[in-house]
C-alpha cells in the first residue's frame, strides 16, 4: 500500500529497514508528552528513501494539543518558535527582512492554513521605509504574501512569489501550507519545519512548482501542518483493509475549521516570536492583537 505523508518522522517510523543509511534521526521528549523529532537527509541515498530533498526536517508533536488548553498551546509556540529561530540562525544571523508566504485556498478550510496565517504575522516593512522612527527598533521588516492557488488566479504560485521577491529582495523567504500525513493523530497537532522548501499540491497528487532555494534563489523555510489524510490510509490503519479505489479521496476532521484556526494561531506567533527574537512572548501578543 502507498503511505501518504508529507511528515519526515511519519516516513521514518514505517520505513522496512530500521538501520539509518543516507540519513540521521534524533528524538527529544518535552514537557505535555511533546515529541521533537529531527532528521537530517545527509545524501542521495537518503533522499531517495525518504523520496524528499536533502536537507533538515524537524518536526514536534504532541497528542495533548487542543485549541482549549492554553498551556499546551503556549509551550507548543513557544518550542516551534525555537525551532524556527535556530533554522533562521542556521541561515543568517544577521537577516533583517523576510517574507512570509501564505500557500493554499482560502475558501477550502483544510487548505486556509497559509492565508490564516499572514492574517496575524507582524507586517513591519512599510513602516520601516516610511517612517521608522515610531517604529520599535527591535522590529524586523517583514513582508507577507497570500498568492492564493493556480485554479484561483491562472497564474503559479512560483511565478508570483518570484516577481514579488525582485521588488522586496529578503532575506529569507518562510513559506506556510497545509500538508498530508498518514495518521489521523497528526491532523493539526504537528508542525514540520524545513530548510528545503516545499512543492504546493505535492500531497494530494497536483504537484505545482517547488518553492525552494533552487527556485527562488533566496533561502527559504517551509511550514507544514497536516491538515488532511488519505482515505485509503485510515481505513488501513484502523481496519487493515486497503482499497485502491480511495487512492484520490481525501479526509478531515469534523471540527476542521477549529483546529485550523488554531494551528494558524501557533504557527503565527511562533514565527513572529522567531524574527522579532529580541521581544518577549507578551510583547509580541500585544503586537499581534
């Protein structure tokens, strides 16, 4: 049976072969039953088993997250934030303008996570050129872009994010989507951050243009929360059955609109918290509000 899943660890965890060829795994336990898994694609061999570029993959999980328990929703920011810092420090240290790029269909909940998104990331760089004495000098400039999808707009997302990056020139691009995974236990209670990039559509089998370094010849992060499954993959897990005629159904979760808007939440402050990384938690919650 096909596994379906855009999470590195996921893949990990049903791979046939156990001994790490091509590639190295580290696994740390947090506070709430958090799992911070990272794995780094070291060469061709690796890439060609997890059928992804080289590159680092961190992912956290933990099954406690839920959009009422504001502890675990602030300990989950909190950590991603950390993870996003330590890949923009990876990068450039020095970086002082980003643009956040929001993937997906606004009008399809389970592809709204990227738009929800730049609804709450610190927009700072008009002010910045304009009038940047009133503005806190702790500020980066960052930019958003919600370039929406092909079927929307008739032009790729590649394409648009391209002319909007010979205007702006960042420093590093971030680049938010939702994303498949195999389990149901995933669905917006993982976060996936890598420095490779994504391909918008790659999950469901409607590959677009990738949206990397290579492409985009400016360092990019990726973002993905699963958001969706695979119809075929569920009744598997839970029945043993598998059944070809599912591979192009895809499901979620009755209170979808719910755990989007959250993971959109965590997903906002945790990347506003790693660019304005001289700023406290509250004070970023203040900016955000």
């Amino acid at each position: 049976m096909k596994i379906t899943s855009d999470l590195l660890f996921e893949i990990s965890n049903n791979l046939k072969i156990k001994k790490e060829e091509g590639y190295k795994k580290q696994t740390f336990l947090g506070r709430y039953d958090l799992y911070k898994t990272h794995i780094d694609i070291i060469n061709e061999k690796g890439a060609k088993i997890f059928n992804r570029d080289v590159g680092s993959y961190t992912s956290i999980f933990t099954d406690k997250l839920n959009p009422y328990d504001t502890d675990v929703i602030n300990y989950v920011t909190i950590t991603l934030s950390e993870v996003i810092k330590d890949y923009i420090f990876k990068i450039n240290k020095k970086a002082e303008t980003f643009l956040i790029v929001g993937v997906g269909n606004k009008n399809y909940v389970s592809d709204s996570l990227g738009p929800l998104v730049n609804n709450s990331i610190i927009i700072t760089r008009h002010a910045k050129i304009n009038n940047p004495k009133v503005l806190d000098s702790r500020l980066k400039s960052v930019c958003a872009l919600t370039p929406s999808v092909l079927g929307v707009t008739g032009i790729e997302t590649q394409n648009i994010v391209k002319g909007v990056i010979e205007y702006i020139n960042p420093d590093i691009i971030i680049v938010i989507d939702s994303i498949i995974s195999k389990s149901y236990n995933y669905i917006g209670k993982c976060f996936q951050v890598s420095n490779v990039g994504l391909v918008p559509g790659s999950g469901v089998d409607n590959k677009q243009k990738a949206l990397d370094e290579n492409t985009l010849k400016v360092p990019t992060i990726s973002i993905g929360v699963p958001l969706v499954i695979s119809a075929q993959n569920l009744l598997f897990d839970y029945l043993n059955k598998d059944i070809k005629d599912l591979d192009d159904l895809i499901v979620t979760s009755k209170d979808i609109d719910i755990l989007v808007k959250n993971a959109a939440n965590i997903v906002a402050t945790s990347i506003n918290l790693a660019i304005h990384n001289k700023m406290s938690f509250d004070e970023i919650l203040d900016y955000m509000k």
